[in-house]
C-alpha cells in the first residue's frame, strides 16, 4: 500500500514537472529518453528505485544495457511488470557481438532469445552498441556486416529494427578503408540502420550532418551527449562544445525517430546531471 501511495504522489510529482516547466509548453520535447547506462551504479544498486527517479525527473523512454539472458537478474515478464509500474517503456537495446568476447545476449550467442525478450518487453530497436578491441581488427570489420545483417534478419521477424551504435574508432582506417563507411555500404539500408552517437562524431573530428546528408533516413536514434571544451570530456547537454541547434535542424534527413540523453561519466552525481542536461533541452524545439 505505501509504495502504490509512493509511486501515486511520484506520477502527481512528474505531473507537476511538465505543467510547471518550459517543457510543458515545448511541442518537440518529449518524451524524454535516457541511456539507462548513465545510472549504471545506482541500477546495480537499486534498480526499480533508480527507475522510479528517472521517471521523476521526466525521462520516459529507455535505452537500457546489459541484457545477459535476463535484465539486470529479472526475467522479461518481471522486469516489464517493473516497467509498467514506474511508467516507463524501453525503446531500445545495447549489446555486443559476441566476437571475441563470448556472453549470452550477445550478436552471436542467445541472439534470438534476445529478441523475443525485447519483444516481450516492446522494444522497437536493438543496437550493436560496441567492438572492444580486439574485435577491431581488418579482418573482423571486413566480417561484420555479414554478423550485423543476419542480426537485423533476426529483429525484423520480430518487429524490431536493427542498428549499430558508433564510437570514434569506427572513423580511424584500417588497411585500405574507413570501417564506419564499410559498415554502412556493405549492410542493408532497411536491415541495419545508424545510431548517431553525437559526442563520439565530435569526438573523432566528423560532421554528422554531412552523413546524415549521405545516407538520408539511415539514422533513426541518436545519443545526445556533450563534450567539455579544451578536456574533450562527457559533460552535461549544453555545457560543452556540439552545435546540438545545427544538428537537429538536420533531423529529418537523418530520419531521427528517438534520442537519448547519455553522459558516460559525470563530476556530478549522474541523476543531478540528468537534471541538468533536462533544462537545457527544455529550452529546445528539439
């Protein structure tokens, strides 16, 4: 009974947020999504608690990490009750790919029990979210797309969309090519679409737009995250140097569908700085 009270007053509370902020007033804003990454040690502490304060803060859709044959120890059925309670929705996944780095839930181990987990759960994409290093080699580049297209098969059967998630290694050359380019020419448009990750384009010196130009609808997500001036640090949105403003204004050639706010590491406690890259974007017609 007190946490069916406690969740009431929370949803009053966020209730109150919107009618009482500028982002009530922002037709483009919302609902707000979040790496739940960001939060990773308070979920490994709490997770239906750092849920709970994440739906406080006015962050509705979810791109969560980690799925390992269950999310964070809880089934698919248990975590989407979690999920309904707090009122909140996954949109999207993170994995592996499971090269070199075996673990279930990855690209090459329990993929399809992943995606009809996801599915369970109603997420509308999963994301080839990182290459460690020693699956950045010639010769695993050059096997990826066939991996990332059998994956994007997988998902499709299932309603899910498929995406690969870029760093700023993908930009650096290896033999004769530029991997990211690679990827994107020797993949399917429609089995393996782009999620942008802003932060980590700056961060390797490329201009997404000019990509977004290139391959027009291909980039439905994106990861909304600044970086520091002079450290090249992640920092809170607006509190660093990305032109978010020209970015977005490129939104529908990228064919941007959802956006989360990420921050890998923050000098402040992660949800303060959640906080704050919320107000920025309050302010935007993002």
């Amino acid at each position: 009974m007190e946490r069916r009270i406690f969740l009431k007053g929370l949803a009053l509370g966020v209730s109150g947020l919107y009618a009482h902020s500028s982002l009530a007033a922002n037709p483009y804003v919302g609902p707000l999504g979040v790496q739940l990454y960001t939060v990773r040690d308070a979920v490994a502490k709490d997770l239906e608690g750092s849920l709970e304060k994440l739906a406080g803060l006015g962050y509705k859709n979810l791109e969560i990490y980690g799925y390992n044959g269950t999310f964070f120890g809880k089934t698919a059925h248990d975590f989407k009750t979690i999920l309904d309670r707090v009122g909140l929705k996954v949109v999207s996944s993170h994995h592996t790919s499971g090269i070199a780095i075996k673990s279930k839930g990855t690209l090459s181990d329990g993929w399809q029990k992943a995606v009809e987990d996801l599915h369970h759960v109603g997420a509308e994409f999963m994301v080839c979210a990182f290459l460690f290093p020693n699956e950045r080699s010639t010769d695993h580049y050059k096997a990826l797309p066939n991996l990332l297209t059998s994956s994007g098969e997988a998902t499709k059967s299932a309603g899910i969309q498929f995406a690969y998630h870029n760093h700023d290694f993908e930009f650096v050359k290896s033999a004769d090519f530029i991997p990211y380019d690679f990827i994107l020419q020797n993949t399917s448009p429609d089995l393996v679409k782009m999620e942008a990750d802003l932060y980590w384009f700056g961060r390797a010196g490329i201009d997404p737009v000019a990509y977004f130009e290139k391959h027009p609808g291909r980039f439905p997500l994106w990861h909304v995250k600044d970086m520091e001036a002079g450290t090249k640090v992640f920092t809170e949105v607006g509190n660093g140097t990305i032109d978010f403003d020209r970015i977005f204004a490129a939104r529908k050639a990228a064919g941007l569908k959802y956006w989360f706010v990420e921050q890998d590491m923050s000098k402040r406690d992660p949800f303060e700085s959640l906080k704050i890259s919320r107000d920025y974007l309050a302010k935007k017609n993002y």
